[in-house]
C-alpha cells in the first residue's frame, strides 16, 4: 500500500488493522473486560476468595488483585495466611496453599457502579455451583459489597465470621484491599485478614 492510500484510511479502519495485527493471544480490551479471569480451586480447599469483578489492569494483566494500589497480596502475607510473600503474578500457586480464588462477577470493570443487577444473579448463581463442586471449607468474601449483594436482607456488613452459609461453607467476610477503600486503615485490614487465619487454626 503507498503512502497515500495509508493516509486515505478511516480511523475505524487503522484501529481494526491495528488489533489483527496484534499479538497471538492477547485479546483487545472489550474482550478483556468480558470473558474475565480464571478461577484457580481445587476441590476441598480451606478459604475460596471471591472478589467482585476484576478490575481493567487485572484483566488486561491476567491476573486477580492486580491493581497498583491493591493490597490484598501484602495482607496475605503479613498476615500469615501466606508464609511465602506472592504477588498476583502467583495467582495461579493458591491451590498449593489450599486456597482458591475466583470472582463474583466475570466481567470487568473501572468500577462497581457499572455492573447490574442481572450480572449479581447470575454471578451468585455461578459461585454457588461452584462452591459446591469443590467444597471450601471456608468462602471469604473481599468486600462487604459482595456479602450485602449474596445476603442483600442482611443488618451487618462488617469483616469477621457471619453467621450465613453458603452451599454448606462458612462465610468470612474480609474488607476491600483496593487502595480506593478509604473506609479502613490498613491496621484494620489486616487485623481481619489475622481473623481470618485465627478462624482457621481453631479446632473443628
């Protein structure tokens, strides 16, 4: 093609050349945002972590809790939940912990104000179906947004052990670690990620 039949084509058609020129494998970002993240479970795992949804840098990176300012990996490991120190590059090594790690709803987004209410229903379909093919010991919910949507008839929404189940697992309910949560002190959020590893050295 010359140089002038170049400077002839639309911006539609510039941008469309670019994303089928694009690498193998990675998807453009309306793709990135649909189909979302992997979830990483085995069956019987101690906690499953469900978050909302991802954010863009998470689904544009492939990983869960991807966010500059997200701290859900540093609280996992000061708070001895994690021996090792993982970042979410590791997402996929929770199992080895006895851990998993999933989403509410797959599609992601700037923020939650964009999702609907159709996406929590069919989200809090497909989490129960997948809490009970694998069976956690434990669902930790990251966000008191996400307890409020499962158990919207629910008076109390603050971290600790609820007294709701969840296809027969146990519902925790740990704050948002995103850097956006102005709501907690970094001191209070890690004093519910301890919680959660207390509750889980306690005999049953």
């Amino acid at each position: 093609m010359t140089r002038r039949g170049r400077a002839n084509r639309s911006p539609r058609s510039l941008k469309t050349g670019a994303a089928l020129r694009a690498p193998a494998g990675r998807a453009g970002p309306s793709r990135l945002t649909r189909r979302g993240l992997p979830d990483h479970i085995e069956a019987g795992a101690r906690v499953l972590f469900v978050g909302i949804n991802p954010g863009l840098r998470s689904a544009a990176v492939g990983h869960h809790f991807a966010g500059h300012s997200n701290r859900f990996w540093r609280l996992m490991h000061e708070s001895g939940l994690l021996p090792d120190r993982l970042t979410y590059e590791d997402d996929a090594r929770l199992p080895r912990y006895g851990y998993g790690i999933t989403n509410l709803v797959r599609r992601a987004t700037p923020g939650i104000d964009s999702l609907r209410a159709e996406e929590y229903s069919r989200g809090r379909r497909a989490l129960l179906a997948r809490i009970r093919r694998h069976r956690p010991g434990v669902v930790a919910l990251v966000g008191v947004t996400i307890y409020r949507a499962l158990f919207p008839g629910a008076k109390s929404g603050n971290p600790g052990l609820r007294r709701e189940r969840l296809g027969g697992s146990a519902v925790f309910v740990l704050p948002n670690p995103s850097g956006r949560n102005a709501t907690l002190s970094y001191a209070a959020m890690l004093a519910a990620f301890r919680g959660l590893k207390r509750y889980l050295e306690k005999p049953r």
